[in-house]
C-alpha cells in the first residue's frame, strides 16, 4: 500500500520562509490527489519536500509506511515530471525513458522492452528514435511521464504537469492523464495553481495558503461548501457572491436589500455574517415568487459558453447569477433571485471559516 503520511511537517528555506507550514496529510494508496493553491502558497515546496528534493525542517514524511523523511530522492521510490519536463536534449526518447533503469544497471535488452511497453501506454509509439527537440510540447510532456512510470515508483509527483501546453492540447493531455491514472493505479500526487485543472481531474484537492491547508476534501465538496471565504474565492469558474449579512431569527438571512433561507441553527439571530453563494445556485424569475428572494435589475450578461452570467443590482449589490444561454433577461428588466437554503452559506465576518 503506497500511500503518504505527512505529520507537522514544516520546511523553512534559509532565508527564514516557512515556504510548507505544519501540515498533516494523508494521501492513500491509488488515489490522484491535487495540491492547489495561489502562487507562492508552498505546493511545489510541498511536492519537492515529499521527494527529497527540499530538507524537512521539521515532522515526518512517510511512504508506504516506511519514514523516508531523512532518505535520499533516488531512494524513496517516487517518481517525479517537472513543469519544464527535464528532458536530456541529447538523448532519443527511448534513452530518455529507460535512462533511470540505466541509472539502475538494468540490462539493455529489459531497457528496450520497458521503452517500447511504456511508449505503447503513453501514445509514443513510432517516436522512439527521435530527440525531445523533434517532439511537440504534448508528446514531450508524455515522454516525460513515461520515464517517471518506467522508473517504477511506487509514487507519482507532477509539477503543473500541463501548465506548458495550449488550451486545447491541455484539454487532451488531462483527459490522457486522467485515465492513465486511473489504468496504473499508481498514488499521484500533482500540483497546480488551476482550480478547474484539479477539479476536473483529483479525487480529492488540498487547497492551501501561506504554507498552511485550508481545505482538504473531494471537487464537489470544495466546490459546494468551501470551508473559508479564501477558499470560495480561490474556487469556482464564476466566483461566488460573498455578501455582507445579517441572520434573522426565522431561518432567513437578510442580504442586499432582501432576504434568503438559510440553514441558521449554529447561528444566534442578529449575528452579522459573510452570505457566500455560488452564482450556479441562484434561480432568477421575472415573473412573481413566493417566499424570501432578492429583487433587483438586470445590468449586464456575459456569454459563457452553454450559460450567461448575469449581473444583478440587488439594493446597490451587484450580485452574479447563471442562467442558461439564451434565456438572460434583457438589461433594466426587474427580477428575483432565489435559492435553496442548503446552498446559501455563512461564514463569519472575522475570520472567513464556514458556520452552517
Ligand atoms: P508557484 O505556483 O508560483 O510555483 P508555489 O505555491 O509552488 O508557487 P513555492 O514555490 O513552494 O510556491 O514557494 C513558496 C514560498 O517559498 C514562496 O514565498 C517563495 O518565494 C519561497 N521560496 C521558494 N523557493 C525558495 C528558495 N529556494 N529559497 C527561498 N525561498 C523560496
């Protein structure tokens, strides 16, 4: 079982950055598992400390149950693709996939065997005899993680294993490396700085800020109930309406000049609080609604695709709701916002951490 355990883990560069600051972390056996998070968070730091790459400064770090805290890169049995790919130009991409066996003194004809297998499951076939140079930045990235899964680690570590790809080759490159995960069972570890990236692709995501975690848990529940105001911020295609409130004694909360249901037991009546909801679970009517809702005027719709965001003056609150194309109301016209109180959250005003 490969799995990762990290405990109070800290690693303080020498100019005194506490760059990963005390963090716990477990990663089980198989699982593909996202460290996202703003730049200079401390995922990468994270990524090269769980390699060896970087010195722990404090806590442990286990693989597979064995402490490898102290252990050298080559012998913790990872296997790591960096951003760049790290590829030897002068090599053929054979030579570059089989060259930690090399390393390793394993014998050319097994080398051979390995090269043309792994090219087989990563789409290289037929590329073998050529250089990094003579590669497109999509077959390079797969070259790369060829010779990570040659090497036989019993852990995976992508650093923004897709930020050098186009859009559309991302796009490909996500859904290959999704299954391929998936086909090799191998316990992945990747980091990015692209919520949809991690949303589309982790069983689960640590969100994480100033060296610190701030959520873990699986997409949809870091998409649907973000633990703080940083992780609603940081998370969603649309950003989230984060609103200033107040809770009413009636299961409401009154916000932009109206008011919403909410689920407000762990909350005293009065309390001021941050309304946080996602503009995905807002319902706009232009007709008549019963019950607590927002009223407000349309002032501006942006296509996204299949869906328009629509911006909404509630009470001098601009406050987004999705609608699907085609059906957003014309600017000026009058609506109501409503929404479940299972997606209306409250966070408090102090400290940003979720109350309901
Ligand atoms: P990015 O997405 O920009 O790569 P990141 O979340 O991966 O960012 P890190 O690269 O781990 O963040 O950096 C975390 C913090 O540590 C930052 O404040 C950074 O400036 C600092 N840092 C990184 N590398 C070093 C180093 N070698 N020496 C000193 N400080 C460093």
């Amino acid at each position: 079982m490969a799995g990762i355990d990290i405990e109070g883990l800290a690693t303080v560069y020498p100019n005194g950055v506490r760059a990963v600051d005390g963090l716990d972390l477990h990663v089980a056996d198989g699982e593909f598992f996202a460290l996202l998070g703003p730049s200079g968070c401390g995922k990468t730091t994270l990524l090269r400390t769980i390699a060896g790459l970087e010195a722990a400064s404090e806590g442990t770090v286990r693989i597979d149950a064995t402490d490898v805290t102290r252990t050298e890169p080559g012998k913790r049995g990872v296997a790591m693709v960096f951003q760049d790919y790290a590829l030897f130009p002068h090599m053929s991409v054979s030579e570059n996939i089989t060259y930690p066996l090399k390393v390793r003194r394993v014998a050319a004809a097994t080398r051979l065997e390995v090269a043309s297998r792994t090219a087989g499951e990563l789409s290289l076939d037929g590329l073998l005899e050529r250089k990094p140079g003579q590669l497109s930045g999509g077959q390079q990235q797969r070259v790369a993680l060829a010779r990570a899964i040659a090497s036989e680690g019993k852990v995976l570590l992508l650093d923004e294993p897709l930020s050098n790809l186009d859009a559309r080759l991302r796009l490909e490159a996500r859904t290959f490396l999704k299954k391929l995960q998936r086909d090799l069972g191998i316990t992945t570890v990747f980091v990015t700085h692209d919520q949809a990236e991690a949303l589309a692709l982790a069983d689960r995501i640590a969100v994480m800020d100033s060296g610190k975690l701030r959520q873990l848990g699986s997409p949809r529940e870091v998409f649907a109930r973000p633990a703080n105001t940083f992780v609603a911020n940081f998370i969603g295609s649309t950003p989230m309406n984060l609103l200033p409130g107040k809770v009413l004694g009636d299961g409401t909360v009154s916000v932009a000049g109206g008011s919403l249901p909410a689920t407000t037991v762990s909350t005293p009546a009065d309390a001021e609080v941050t309304v946080g909801i996602r503009p995905e679970y807002l319902t706009l009517s232009t007709g008549d609604v019963s019950g607590p809702s927002l009223r407000g005027e349309v002032v501006v719709a942006e296509n996204l695709g299949t869906q328009s965001l629509v911006s909404v003056d509630c009470d001098g609150t601009l406050i987004g709701v999705t609608v699907p194309e085609e059906t957003e109301p014309a600017p000026g016209a009058p609506v109501a916002l409503t929404a479940p109180a299972s997606r209306v959250l409250l966070y408090t005003q102090e400290t940003g951490e979720l109350l309901n």
